[in-house]
C-alpha cells in the first residue's frame, strides 16, 4: 500500500540525489523512469538533482535522455555540491556553471598535492584501483575487499569499496589495517576516512572525506555539501528564474519535496544534508528501508512504503502521481 505517501499537487520544485534513488549507480536511468521524468516536467514541475556524482555522469546517464524542450526545467549539482550547472532554452548544457566553488578553492598544485594523498592512500591499504562499472558487473569480476573502483571526477574523487563496507572476520584477518565493528558492521571505509583525514592534514589540503552511499569514500571540497548548492541556488533569482520559479513561488514548504535514499545520520547518509537546506517541515521521502530512529530529529522524513524501493520505488511513486 502507498496511501501514505501521496503525491502533493502543491508542489513546485523537487529536490532529489541520483544514484539509487534516480538511476542505480554507475547505470542509465531506465526508459519507464525517462518518460516519468518528462511528465513530470511537462506538468510544470522542476526538477534540482543534487548529487555526490559527477556532471557526465547524470548529463549521459538521465538528461540526454530527457526530451530537449523540458532540460531547462533542470538544474544540475554535481560533486556533492561544488558546481551547478544548467540548460539553455533548445535543451543544450550551459557552456558555463552557475557556480564553481572548485575554481575558487583548488589550484593546479592543490590539485596536484590531492591527487597525490589520494595515490598515498591507495597504496598504503593495498588497493587495486580499477574503473567505474555498474556494481553488479564488477562483482562479477572482483570479490576481493581490496579490488575497488576509481573515479575522478574532477570537484571530487570517490574510491568504491564495493566488497569491503562490511566484512567477515577472516577478511578482517587478511588485511594489513584493523577494522573494527562500526555500527554492526566491518567497514573497510571507517580506517580509511581516519587515514585519509591524517594525510589531507598533513598535506594542508582543504579536501574532505567522507562516506558516500552504501559504499563510497568520496574526497570533497571542505565545507561543501549538498547543503550548500541548494542554499546557493535559493538565494538567488536569477539562477530560480532560468527554470521558470521566483523565490515567491518556494515561500511554502509543501512548493518542495525531496526525493533520497539515504538519510541515517549514523551510516553516511549525504541526503540528510537536502534536508537541512530547507525548512524543516519540507517532506523527503526516503526509498530505501531504513531505521527511521537513525534520522535527524526535527525533520520531516517519511519512508515509502510501496512494494519497490530505491529507482523503483521511486517509478513506483511517480506512476501513483497519475492516479491521485
């Protein structure tokens, strides 16, 4: 049953992460998913995804696909907030981001210095690097902990410890670093981030790492979160109104809903983050099974309850639309 959770026709701008909740990870949005999206954007509603992913990533993976006369109904935050980008009237990607805390924060030897922590790191836990792929399809190949995925993506890098985010104990045996249990779970990803917070330190890098999805380690810019580009882009008409809104349009909090899979304070979840960018009473929805006792208090998350979760649970939502 999905009674609980209906669609609200108040709403104005949806807010909502990719990975697992638009399109599984490292995978194209899938056709039903597609066609929801450009009803939903036909019926006047716009459309904010705000992503610990890179820009490629959700422009080859979800708005290639979207009908071109719809994308400027669409903003882009990519990297967990460093940039926002946009589309121009005929559906092309702006040749410039809204904003680039990128360009500010990193020069070519930061950059340089970053990239050299992170190859530290790697080598000092003995990892495999290997490219992105969607994750059923590594494992296919991989089952080592150690076996992980690469990916720089420019504002951020993310290391995938796709076998590794919880262990048995004679994995735990066969590595050179402990991994102690962490919230019920061996977590391959808990020494690393400690490490890395050491070498980032020590290199005077402004580099922050921190968990990203059920398996990620991502390496962001300090101070950034998925917080920050929704703050930025409020704030400011000019971006709202290449979209078509005004910030007299969002003055009530039923003009939003966030759309996420991941909201535990406990366990890294980055979308928590939508969530205090907005007014607390602002309704996320959840699309994956999590302990509601793990959420920050105060704001309104409520889990879907429908028979899918995830990027289907999500379809399965936005097909109810239809019938409220």
């Amino acid at each position: 049953m999905t009674s609980d959770v209906l669609w609200d026709s108040k709403v104005r701008l949806v807010v909502a992460d990719v990975d697992e909740t638009i399109a599984d990870v490292y995978t194209p949005a899938e056709s039903a998913m597609i066609a929801e999206l450009n009803r939903l954007l036909a019926d006047g509603v716009k459309l904010f995804m705000v992503s610990g992913g890179g820009l490629q990533r959700i422009t080859t993976g979800i708005t290639d696909a979207i009908t071109p006369g719809l994308r400027q109904n669409i903003l882009i935050s990519h990297c967990s907030g460093a940039e926002v980008w946009g589309f121009t009237a005929n559906g092309e990607l702006r040749q410039e981001p809204f904003y680039s805390l990128y360009d500010g924060l990193i020069t070519p030897e930061i950059g340089l210095a970053w990239r050299a922590c992170v190859d530290q790191l790697i080598i000092e836990f003995g990892f495999r690097p290997h490219p992105v792929e969607p994750r059923i399809h590594f494992r296919q190949k991989y089952s080592d902990p150690l076996d992980i995925m690469y990916d720089d993506r420019g504002p951020q890098i993310t290391l995938e410890l796709v076998n590794a985010a919880d262990l048995t104990d004679v994995q735990v045996a066969r590595l050179s670093h402990d991994v102690p249990e962490t919230h019920g779970a061996r977590d391959l990803r808990i020494p690393v981030l400690e490490r890395a917070e050491q070498i980032f330190s020590a290199a005077d890098v402004p580099i922050t790492p921190r968990l990203g999805g059920m398996f990620a380690v991502d390496f962001a810019l300090a101070g950034v979160s998925k917080a920050t580009s929704i703050r930025r882009i409020l704030d400011d008409n000019k971006i709202l109104a290449t979209i078509g809104l005004a910030q007299a349009d969002l003055k009530d909090a039923e003009a939003f809903e966030i759309w996420g899979d991941k909201f535990s304070s406990l366990r890294g979840g980055t979308d928590r983050h939508m969530c205090e960018a907005l007014d607390p009473s602002v309704r996320a929805i959840d699309f994956r099974v999590e302990d509601p006792a793990e959420f920050l208090d105060g704001y309104n998350i409520v889990l879907w309850n429908g028979a899918e979760h995830l990027h289907h649970g999500l379809l399965e939502y936005l097909h109810s639309r239809l019938n409220v």
